[in-house]
C-alpha cells in the first residue's frame, strides 16, 4: 500500500471503530422489533417418514412438522468490519467492500411441534410432536459496499449495505419426546429436523437479519467523525 491507501484505510477504520458500537446497542432492539426474536412461526411442513403394519395394512407414516418460537438471536454482535477493497472516484470519494463478522453470544433454540400420523381405513393413528433445537456457536459472515467522502476536517460514510449473509453453526442438537406406536420413527424424524436447522433455518434466518442490518445501518447514514 501506498502512504496515500495506508491513510485512507486508517481514516475508515476510524469510522468503522467508531461506528460499531453505536451499531450493536441498537441491534437487539431491531431483531425484536422485526419480530426475529422470538420469532413465532419459523418453518413448517411434511415429510414421509417410512411405512408402519397397522395390522389390516401398510400405511405412509407421515410427519407434520413446525419450528417456532425460535429464541437468541437478539444476543447477535457485529464484531468487525473489515475494508476488503478500496477505490478512488473522484477526488474526495472512496468507494470499496467490506467483511462483516458476526456472533451470538447465546444459543440459538426453537421449539418442534406437529404431528405424526398414519391411516388405513377405518384405522387411524396419530401423536403430537413436541421437542427443541439448539445450535451453538452461532456465528455470521457478510459482504459490503461502501462509499466513503473523505476530505479536510470531515470524513463520512454516506453509503454502507449489506450485500450477503450468510450462517453457521458450530453443533446443533435435536431433543424430540417419544412417540409411542411410532417410536421406530423418531431418529428419522430427528434427523429432518437437524438437516432443516442446519440448512434451510440457516438461509432463513440470514435472508430475515439482512434487511434488519441495512435498516439499522441506514439510520445512521451519513455516518461522520
């Protein structure tokens, strides 16, 4: 880097250093406010299970699923941002990227409900589903653009988005309650759900947090030392 970059990324490391903080005491109080934490319905559907004897016949095992009343993640911080690019447009205005990295500082966990069923003529089975997800270790990484206008005496963030994000989890643990004539089906069942709170609970939640981010972020544009 040049003497001119190295004091250019200085003066938007003091924006961000400065900017962060201000960040992260609002940010719980817009997760709950967008209705993320908790967040009542998070996911649902069905799934066939396998099949069971009922006696006159075979029949589909069939699983209704919900993931609701998902709890934590208003315990989200930024903890770095972090200039990937820098570019010069102008004489006073920078443009460029950013790495945003992210972590709970508690689990993350939801409630399953539904049910499992099956029915063969006038022979009908069914039992509700009741258990827990958690997922430790939560973390969060993103992608930004930035426009910054840096001049003598004033230095502004006067753009600043969040492009992607994105999640991951370090372990994930699914408790389901026994479920009687289907017990045989329980570790399938417990199986689709630690498969859906790792992947498509994962892309819902990222997809739900980054308006969250942009909002935030953008009450505080322009953003000046």
């Amino acid at each position: 880097m040049t003497a001119k970059t190295d004091g250019i990324e200085e003066t938007l490391n003091a924006l961000i250093e400065k900017l962060l903080p201000i960040l992260n005491a609002s940010l719980p109080t817009y997760i709950e406010d967008a209705g993320l934490d908790p967040w009542d319905e998070v996911l649902s559907g069905k799934e066939t299970l396998g099949k069971i004897n009922l006696g006159i016949c075979t029949a589909k095992v069939k699983a209704k699923y919900n993931i609701k009343n998902m709890k934590g993640l208003s315990s989200l911080v930024i903890q770095s941002l972090t200039v990937e690019s820098m570019e010069s447009s102008g004489e006073t205005t920078v443009t460029g990227t950013m790495k945003l990295a992210a972590k709970l500082s508690s689990s993350l966990s939801a409630k399953i409900g539904g049910s499992v069923s099956a029915e063969c003529g006038v022979v009908k089975e069914s039992i509700g589903i009741s258990g827990k997800a958690t997922a430790k270790g939560v973390t969060g990484q993103g992608n930004l653009t930035y426009t910054a206008e840096l001049s003598v005496g004033s230095s502004c963030f006067t753009a600043l988005k969040v492009k992607s994000l994105s999640l991951d989890y370090d372990d994930i643990k699914v408790e389901i309650d026994g479920l009687g004539i289907f017990n045989s089906f329980l570790q399938p069942l417990i199986d689709l759900i630690d498969v859906l709170f790792g992947d498509a609970i994962k892309g819902e939640v990222a997809d739900a947090l980054k308006p969250v981010f942009n909002d935030l972020i953008g009450k505080e544009l322009p953003f000046c030392l």
